[in-house]
C-alpha cells in the first residue's frame, strides 16, 4: 500500500466570457453616486460590470462594438483585403481597429466627434450628413466604397 493520494479532480467550470480566471464573479459595486444622475449610475454599472467591454480594454479595441463587426465579418465576409471602407460614425474606432485587422488598406472614418489616429486609416470630423461629404469621402478613398 503506498502513500499517495489520487490526483484531486478539477471543477468544470464555464470558461469566463470577460472578467477574472474564476468567470463573472460578483457585480462590482459603484463607490460613490455624488454627482450621478440615475441613467448615468446604471450606464456606468454596465460598462464595469460588462465582460466584452473588459474583454475589449484587455485586447486593446477602442470598444466592445470590435466584437460585434469580428462576429458579423465572421459570417458575411465583408472585410476584404484591399477594398474600400466608409466607416460612418467612428467614434471611437472599434470598427475602424477591426477593418485594419482585416486588411483593409482604404479606409475612412467619419464623426463629429474627434478620433485618435488610427495607421493606415483616414479619420475626419464632419457631419456625415453634409451634402459635401459624399464626394470628399469618394476623392479620399480613390473611387466609390465596397463596404459603408
């Protein structure tokens, strides 16, 4: 008879979507509401609490929505390498990170707000609503979209 015990047996567990090794966890709670309205409190609860959002800080995307373009240029393959993107409200430039990543060598990101400069990606801020920028977005791609 020997002393050693069996090897112990590991837990199955759900591999965590976003948060810490051990899964969700706890919601994280707000320190302090001074200051706060209550849809602000509730927005900023979510976003703490949200595991694509910690997903997409961790990986380095400008927003959770880079996951939602990953999944649907997953299934559509509409992200081609070498075709020309609009991408029409940019801020802040998840989707803009994605097509880069993709291989997409012309694009142009439009907002009001301002962006931070994405390589090789061309950000301006207009209103995409401006009679003049469908022919400024066309010169700056070098011809018509493939993908808006």
């Amino acid at each position: 008879m020997t002393d050693e015990l069996p090897p112990a047996r590991k837990r199955m567990v759900k591999p965590p979507l976003g948060g810490s090794e051990e899964g969700r966890g706890k919601p994280a709670r707000l320190k302090t509401a001074k200051m706060r309205t209550p849809s602000s409190q509730a927005w900023l609860s979510r976003q703490v609490n949200d595991p694509f959002a910690a997903k997409a800080r961790a990986h380095g995307y400008r927003s959770r929505a880079a996951y939602k373009l990953t999944e649907i240029d997953d299934r559509l393959r509409l992200l081609k390498p070498g075709a020309r993107v609009i991408d029409l409200g940019a801020a802040p430039g998840g989707w803009t990170q994605v097509a880069v990543e993709r291989g997409v060598t012309a694009i142009v990101g439009v907002d009001l707000l301002p962006v931070d400069p994405i390589s090789p990606a061309q950000i301006i801020e207009m209103d995409f609503t401006d009679p003049a920028c469908g022919p400024l977005l066309i010169q700056m791609l070098g011809g018509p979209p493939d993908v808006v």
